[in-house]
C-alpha cells in the first residue's frame, strides 16, 4: 500500500508500473493541472481530482461523489491500467487526493494500488528525477468494474450508525471544523453528532511519511474502543481526506472499515439532518 520513492524509482521505468499525480487543492482546482505542467514524475500522467476521482454533482449528494465504477476503469484503461499493473499514486500534501485513487482502484477490485509515501515533497527531497514532458499514451488497459459495496456506506447507513449504534463515525476533517468553530468550504458548520474526530494528518510524520503500523494500530485501537473496524464508517467534508484514515487502518492491519463517500458535504445538503457543534 505504501511504496517508498527508492522503490519506485526502481520500477519507474517498468511497463507494469502506472503512476498517477493527484496533486489538487480544494480552493483551486486549476492548481493541480499547473504544478503538473511545471514538473512531475517521469512517466506519470495527471488523474484530475474534481472529475476523474468523483463523479456528477446532483445538488445533494456532496462535493465529490463517487465516480461510477465503469467510468473510474475506463479512466485507469485509458493510462495502460489492467489488471496486472502495479498502480503508484502520489500528491503533494500527505496522501489525502492520492489515497481517494487509491481506495477507488480498491473499490473497483484492483489490488496492485499504492500511495507514494512522503509523495511529492519526499520524491524531491531524496533527489527523484522531474520532468514537465507529458507520457506518451500507453497502449489500453483493461479494468473490470467490481464494485466493492462493502466499502461504502449510504446516509442512511449513517442515520442507522448514530441512532440505534449500528456503527462508529469517525470524521477526517481538522479538529476546529469537526467542533464546528470554523467551516472554511461548506455552508453548515459542525459535525454529525455521535461522531469521533480523527484528524487525518495524524496518521503521519513531519515530512509526510505514514507513521508506523504499530503506532497507528495503538491510537485507532484506543479510539474504536469495541467496536471493530469492519463497523467503522470514514468521512469528512467530501470523502477525500477520510481515505487517509482508511489507509492508515489497512497499513496498522485493521482493515475492512468503509466510506461514507457523500461525507459533511452530504450530510448537510437536507436541513432535517442534525447537526452538533462544540463551540467552547
């Protein structure tokens, strides 16, 4: 799940090796798009966060629904995907927009699917080649879509969860958006109630690395308390840095947790929904 930058320097040139570049940010999405056509990783090709890893915007159903699952592989076939390929996605923020590619090869039944640990800083920082030359297309891959239903839940799974404990809601999103004191991109401020806050950026290191598996098995065993992780439901603002904590988990081997994919942003979109705010 986790390739190091040695590592995939090794294979950069491998045809079985596929790299993606997610690199994005939420306030700018022609960000992602510049800082690849300023360099990237030789030979990977660009996977667009607002329309190759989500899907249509229906007005309720949050800020980055899930892609259908035939339009994901045809995306990933597109970029010489099958499945045998060794898939490398990397960002430049500590996984949140790679590990999203991640869960979705997951989510559609690929299982040679890794995130770039330390991602671009770390690529930089240990000497990895750059370039600003786009690959050339490869020659088609073929996915089959296996949509993974166990890997997602509904909001109604989540009503369920919260109101007759049928599972454990862990948000991804920074402490102080969580408690409600600030919401920076979504109208409603808060968080849904019975909620536990895990903020994705604690699953790594100060350069961006995962953090040990014996580590992160400690603090979400601490935090899950009975529950297991296969009745642990992940979200966030839209479903994006919640898969950091779904990858933290398989990387501490508590695997089998799922996606609220719709998230706060879809939470929020029908006023009867409750919310809860700690603002002390």
């Amino acid at each position: 799940m986790l390739i190091a930058p040695a590592r995939l320097l090794e294979n950069l040139r491998r045809p079985n090796w596929v790299v993606f570049d997610c690199r994005h940010d939420l306030t700018d999405h022609a960000r992602g798009a510049r800082v690849y056509g300023e360099g990237h990783i030789p030979g990977a090709f660009f996977a667009p966060v607002e329309t190759a890893l989500a899907g249509a915007k229906a007005g309720g159903n949050g800020r980055h629904p899930l892609p259908a699952a035939a339009d994901f592989a045809d995306f990933l076939g597109r970029h010489g995907v099958d499945e045998t390929t060794q898939i490398v996605a990397y960002d430049d923020v500590g996984g949140q927009y790679a590990a999203r590619l991640w869960w979705l090869a997951r989510w559609i039944g690929l299982t040679r699917v890794g995130v770039l640990d330390g991602g671009w800083p770390k690529w930089i920082a240990q000497g990895g080649p750059i370039t600003a030359d786009v690959p050339s297309p490869r020659t088609p891959g073929k996915s089959v879509a296996r949509e993974a239903a166990a890997m997602q839940r509904s909001t109604a799974d989540v009503l369920d969860a919260i109101t007759r404990a049928g599972g454990l809601v862990v948000d991804a999103r920074a402490p102080e958006r969580y408690r409600g004191q600030t919401e920076p991109i979504d109208r409603v401020a808060g968080h849904i109630p019975g909620a536990v806050n895990r903020f994705f950026k604690l699953n790594l290191n100060p350069d961006l690395t995962m953090r040990s598996p014996a580590e992160l098995r400690a603090e979400f065993t601490a935090l899950l308390g009975p529950w297991r992780p296969d009745q642990v439901i992940h979200q966030c603002g839209s479903g994006v840095t919640a898969c950091v904590n779904l990858l933290a988990m398989e990387h501490a081997g508590l695997g089998g947790s799922a996606l609220y994919a719709g998230s706060w942003s879809e939470w929020i979109a029908d006023t009867s929904r409750p919310v809860a705010r700690d603002e002390g």
